[in-house]
C-alpha cells in the first residue's frame, strides 16, 4: 500500500493536489492510504519550506507547485 502525503495548511491548492493525487491512484489502481499533515510544524520536520508538497511513502517528491495527476503518477510507480 502506497502511503501518500499531502503537506499543507489546507489552502485551495493544496485541496486541488490532493484531488490529483486521488485521481493518480485512482487511475493506477493500487492501494493507497492518503494522508494529509496540516501542522507547520510537522511540514517543517519533513524538510519542507514551501506547500503544497507532495511526500510518496515518507520521502518528499514536490514542493511549492500543484503536480497534475499525470505528474503524480510518475512518482507513484
């Protein structure tokens, strides 16, 4: 199971890469869990400065930009 992060304080764009990143699992078909860390201070643990970020199994693969679904999925598989 993919564990994806969406880390962010909840702003339009971090809703909008969540949604791709529903939709980038989705598309795949596998099992993932998505989780979303909302907390500056959690975010800023990850080594992440600027949001919307994205983490893929722990380990932070975008930062500062919305990804498309297409984008996600490269990180994905």
């Amino acid at each position: 199971m993919k564990k994806i992060q969406i880390l962010g304080t909840g702003c339009p764009k971090c809703k909008k890469l969540a949604e791709h990143a529903e939709a980038a699992a989705g598309q795949l078909g596998i099992e993932y869990e998505i989780e979303k860390i909302t907390q500056i201070n959690d975010i800023m643990k990850m080594g992440v400065m600027m949001t919307p970020a994205l983490a893929i199994d722990g380990q932070v693969v975008s930062s500062g930009k919305v990804l498309s679904a297409e984008e996600i999925k490269s990180f994905i598989q």
